[in-house]
C-alpha cells in the first residue's frame, strides 16, 4: 500500500491516500487531526488537546480520550501497522504527539512555503514571480475558514491562520497589480472571497476598486466604493479612511480628465511615517498571547470601534515584551495607513537616562510632519498640539520601555482611530485604572516555545540532534527569550562546543549568569537584571538581596519580614515593589514566587553587598521564623503532642499565624520540601544546640505523617 498521505486543513478537514479520501471518523477526531496539522511539524501537546477540544472545563477522561482518538487516528493513517514505536505518520512526542508533514503533504506548510517564497521574490526584484506564487499558495485553500465545519474552526488558533489568507490575497493583488495583469481576474475572486469574511477590512475594498479601474470597470469601481463607504457609516459611524479616499480619488481624477487608472505604488501605505523597529526573523511562539492582542482590535458586540485606543505589554527584564510588541505592529500596520510611530521612552537604557514625556511628544509630532514652531511650547501646549495632530489620523505608536505611567500618560491617544501598543517592565496598573488601558502580561516561554526559538535559532537538524540537551536549556533559562538567545547565540558562535556542555554550564548557579553574559550591555543578561534593581528603593533592594538567601523559589509574607528583619507592613510594602517591577509574582495567594535567573543574581548581589553578619543574621531569623510557625502548626495538628517551651523570638521575626488546622496543615502541604532542607542546614544556626535539637524536632514533626494530622 503507498504509504503516502496528504492532508488539508485549509477549509475542510481531508486526508488522501492518492486519489482516495479516507474516512476520518467522528468529529472531535477530525478536530484533533486539524490541531496536529496545525501544530505539524512541531508537536501537539496533550494539554493544548484538552484544552482546546473541550470549550468548558474538560471531563476527567479528557485524556483517555484524546489517548483512544490518536490511536484510532494511526490505525486509520496506517491499516497494516502492528506497533506504533514503527508509526511513520502519527508519533509520540516528548509531551504529546507529532505527525510527521511537510510541504508536499500538509496544504498548510505548502501555502506558507509558497508565501515565504513569493515574499523573498519580492524583496528579490521579481514581483511577476512573486505574483505566480502567491496566487499559488492561494489556489489550496478552499474556503478562508480553516477547519471548516469542525468544533475547532472558531477557536483563536484556527481564526489567526485564516488572517493569513487575508494578508495573503493583499499581498498577492499588490504584486499582480502591480507586474501581472494577466492574474487580476483571479485575484478579484480571491479579494471577493476575503471580503465577505472581512466585510469592513478597507484595505481589501481599496484593492478591489484598483482592481476592477484597471480593467477598465471604472463604473463597477465606483459601486465598489459607495458600498463600502455606506457600510461603514451605517454599521460602524465611521467615514472611510485615508486609504480609501485616496483610491476614490484617483477613481475621480480618471473619470474626470480621462487620466489612465493607475494603482498606488504603494497601496497599503500612505505618506505617513514608517518606523516600527524590523521584525524579529527568529520570533517563535506566543501564539496564545498574540491572539489575545489581535482580539483587542475587535469591536465589542454593539459597538461601532474597538474598545481598546491603548495596550501595555508587561513583563520581566529579558521577557521579550518588545519583540511581541514589534511583531504586533508589523501583523496590524495595514490598519494604520496615517503612519506607525516608533517612541524608545528609555525607560531602563544602559547609558541614557529615561526620555522626558515633553521630548516624546515632540518626536511624534515631528513624525508626524506637525512638529514646526512646537519647539516652546509648554507642557499644557505641547500636549493640545500633539492631540490635534492625531485628530482625525489612523495612527500606531508603538512606546517602548515606559519607565512609569506618568511618563507613558500624556502620549497616550485620544483618537479613536489610532492605537499605542506600550510595553514596560513595570505592571502599570494605574493607566488601567485611569485610563482603561488594556494590560498584557508577558509570561516566560513555555518548554515547547523555547524549544521553537532555539530552533529557528539553531538550526532544525542542530536542535533535533540534541532535543534533551534543548529542552535542557530551555528550562535552565527558565524560558526567558533574552537568555535564550543569548544561549543559542554562544553555541552558534562555538561550533566545537555541543549544547550539551551548554546546558552542563547553565546548571551551576554560581556560573549561569556568566555564561549567559556578553560585552554589549542591551543583552548582558546580569546587566538587564541590574537596571531592574537599579530602579528599586533602598528597602525593596534589601529584600531582593536577603531573598537570595532563601532556599526555596516561593516565600510567604512572614517569611519575607523574617528574613528582612522588618514589620508585616514594611515588608508587604517592599514585595508590592517587587511585583511592580515582575521581580515577583503571586501564583498562589499569599505565596510569592520569582524567576530562577533573577533569584541567582539576588543571592550575586547579596553575597557582594551585604556583610557576612548581616546574611548570618538574616538566616538566623528565617531559621526561626520556620521554627515558631511549625511549632504552631504542630500544636494545632497533633493533639497528643506535648507542650515545647521555646524562648522568645529575636527582634524582627514574624511566624506564621494559622486561622485553624486547615490552614496550619495547607502551610506544611506547602514548606513540604523547605522544611527537611531547612533541618539539615541547621549546621550553619548561630544559636545553642538546645535551640538547634527544638527546630529539628519541630520539622521533623511537620514532615512525618502523625495520627493526629489534619487534612
């Protein structure tokens, strides 16, 4: 039997074994084969499965299920096969599945195939060969919804692949316009096709009208116009944009003077400014994110504009908040034909201080061509002015690296037509609160985003060749893009050293951050967490320092005061900063957790800047902190046990205080790991053993099962 099947996902689920279709089965099978085939080359996840499978919360079975579809799957891929360790379609992934695709079997990686190849064409000089392929690539879908008909074809990760049919059919009619005419009726079928799913997409009308004026359709055009623009006002209370008008113009000019119809050069932008940063060549992942800022552009239902003029991306130094944010702008520019403006407020720069919000709004109006005889004026004037200049334009501004709301407020757009994409390290939450901004926050890498970044990084065959030593590495830089990077970088650059002496390097904490750093400043991994802690106050800094010396990645309230020495307010206070500035997070209420890159460069910092003394002391009270709260847990817990007579605590110690049993034994559920490496550290305690000989037995109490525990 020929083993060889294709597949399609680019409308309607199929699979053909030569000319025969084969019977996929039941629908949430045929869903599943959609998401491996939108996964292909890279793996399926089984928790990416479930949850997308099930719209509500999945049932317990919901993996046995995916398990009993992914066998009947292969069965059905492979009648004859009589194990599946000799699959050649369907296979087990480190995490999930994979089916093993390419260009001449997945419909979906031979559209992107042809579009990258028509895209390089382009850049190449050859736009009639561009044109060839683009059209090409658009001849395999069959309907713009991918997945057609299945439970999956709505669901954001399908709806993000049907947007790059649109982005298809408009590069696709630039180039035919532009250098093969023979190829405009064929485009204006797929325009038409584009539009109904887009009906107020300006852009696709704009290449419509230009298609039916070059052919001569100038009557047939005009219609085209007034029926968009009826639309717009009618649905939406808008007048057409720029674009738009100026494609009537040119319509009118031809009527008028018999001027032959010539398409803009140009017919996605206007005069408007051009300055987003070039987009990451390398950038993998974040789909999930991604598609939430894509949905931040939708209208709400009964709404005539999208609710969102600005979004914050925040996160962690080194979290890649700027490379989403560009990759953004790049993806929505078509909607902003006034001009994309880029602003670096410098919020955490290496050498400059942070840009002053008066000198970022003249830099905009300058961009903006409005920006003559502004030089004076003051703040109240400047910022009147830079309203105005805006007023009425489809603009993006993308404002890098805001140090503060208040230097991000007063560029934030009052028009409703244009957007500011903002990304910070703080959480600036105050623009949310005044301002109804929208706030992104930017997590690490998950183990298979980071394993796609070094990828592209890499080289497919280097990172395959080496896939435990990658995701090795990956969770050693705990996902963060930056270090990633960085890491894949120094590989590249040594091609005798294998990334398994990488990921070897990376597991000693005192070597990681050197072997993650470098002579440029923008990357040095140990530099971009200083400008981070550079920016904390003296107290906060303190904390952040003395939680190096705590041996696990989460700590709770008393602890930290413990270990700081300071009172529940004070040191509520310092964690709040922390979290501002994503040096901590709170998964779990009242647990404060952080990355294992910035912790290791807390406990550099600590051991450089705090005195034996102080770091001996600050142990000590940690020590105690964890003695008197497993004494107490222990008292509620254990009936039977007797009363343990301990001297007061030392200045500045805070233990645990427990509501009940419940509580008291949901705390030792979770110091279950802490409390047996606390015990055996008692070695280094400063005090008396009576104290020492107390503490063990109290832990040890705390991690033994005992009658007398309570659930």
């Amino acid at each position: 039997m020929d083993a060889t099947v294709r597949y399609s996902v680019l409308g309607t689920v199929r699979a053909l074994r030569g000319d025969t279709e084969i019977d996929l089965g039941p629908p949430k099978r045929m869903a599943l084969l959609a998401l491996l085939l939108l996964r292909a080359p890279g793996p399926l996840t089984l928790s990416e499965a479930v949850d997308i499978l099930w719209d509500d919360e999945p049932p317990a079975s919901a993996a046995n299920v995916v398990h009993r579809h992914i066998g009947a799957l292969r069965r059905t891929l492979e009648p004859e096969l009589r194990s599946r360790t000799h699959a050649v379609h369907l296979v087990r992934a480190a995490d999930g599945y994979r089916l093993l695709v390419d260009a001449s079997t997945s419909d979906l990686l031979c559209f992107r195939d042809l579009r990258a190849r028509a895209q390089l064409a382009l850049k190449g000089g050859a736009p009639a060969q561009a044109a060839q392929d683009f059209m090409a690539a658009l001849r395999l879908w069959r309907d713009p919804v991918v997945a057609a008909g299945t439970q999956v074809a709505r669901h954001p990760v399908f709806t993000s692949v049907g947007h790059e049919f649109t982005a298809t059919v408009k590069e696709a009619a630039d180039a035919v316009l532009r250098a093969a005419p023979a190829l405009t009726e064929e485009v204006l079928t797929a325009l038409r096709r584009a539009v109904e799913h887009h009906p107020f997409d300006e852009a696709l009308h704009c290449r419509i009208i230009t298609a039916l004026a070059s052919t001569g359709r100038q009557a047939e055009a005009m219609k085209q116009f007034e029926g968009i623009r009826r639309g717009l006002a009618d649905e939406l209370g808008v007048e057409p944009g720029p674009e738009l008008r100026a494609t009537q113009q040119r319509l009118l000019r031809r009527r008028v003077v018999g001027e032959p119809y010539r398409a803009a050069r140009q017919p996605r932008t206007t005069a408007g400014p051009a300055q987003l940063p070039a987009d990451c060549p390398s950038f993998a992942g974040r789909r999930q994110v991604l598609d939430q800022c894509l949905e931040l552009l939708l209208p709400l239902e009964g709404e005539s504009r999208p609710a969102t003029t600005t979004a914050a991306i925040c996160g962690m130094a080194g979290v890649g908040k700027t490379t989403l944010a560009v990759h953004w702008s790049h993806l929505i520019a078509d909607h902003f034909p006034d001009g994309q403006i880029h602003v670096d407020l410098r919020g955490h720069h290496p050498s400059r201080p942070p840009l002053d919000p008066a000198a970022a709004l003249a830099e905009v109006l300058d961009a903006l061509g409005a920006g003559s005889g502004r030089s004076r004026l003051g703040g109240a004037a400047l910022g009147s002015a830079y309203r105005s200049a805006l007023a009425g334009r489809r603009a993006l501004l993308l404002l890098d690296d805001a140090v503060d709301c208040e230097q991000v407020r007063p560029l934030l757009p009052a028009a409703p037509g244009c957007l500011a994409i903002v990304t910070s390290r703080r959480r600036l939450e105050g623009l949310a609160v005044t301002d109804d901004v929208r706030l992104v926050t930017l997590d690490p890498m998950t183990r298979e985003e980071g394993v796609e970044l070094l990828e592209r990084r890499l080289g497919t065959d280097r990172a395959r060749a080496e896939r435990t030593a990658v995701e090795e590495i990956v969770e050693l830089c705990g996902g963060l893009p930056l270090a990633l990077a960085v890491a894949g970088t120094r590989v590249l650059n040594r091609p005798g050293h294998t990334l398994a002496s990488l990921a070897t390097a990376l597991q000693d904490p005192a070597d990681s951050l050197d072997v993650l750093a470098g002579g440029d400043p923008r990357t040095n991994t140990r530099d971009v967490f200083h400008r981070s802690y550079d920016a904390l106050s003296a107290s906060a800094a303190k904390l952040f320092r003395l939680l190096g010396l705590h041996p696990s990645r989460d700590i709770t309230l008393p602890a930290a005061a413990s270990l700081a020495g300071t009172d529940l307010r004070r040191a509520r206070h310092d964690i709040a900063e922390l979290m501002d500035h994503h040096l901590l997070v709170e998964l779990v209420a009242g647990r404060f957790t952080w990355h294992e890159l910035p912790r290791t460069y807390a406990a550099e910092l600590c051991r450089l800047l705090d005195s034996s003394r102080v770091r001996s002391e600050a142990l000590a009270r940690l020590f105690e902190h964890y003695l008197y709260s497993a004494e107490s847990a222990t008292a509620l817990l254990s009936a039977c046990r007797g009363t343990v007579v301990l001297p007061p605590p030392r200045p500045g110690v805070s233990p645990q205080r427990f509501e009940g049993r419940a509580d008291a034994a949901e705390w030792i559920v979770a110091e279950q790991y802490l409390l047996p490496e606390l015990a055996r550290s008692l070695g280094r305690y400063p005090q008396g053993e009576a104290i020492r000989r107390q503490l063990t037995a109290a832990l040890e109490m705390c991690v033994r099962p005992g009658p007398g525990r309570g659930r």
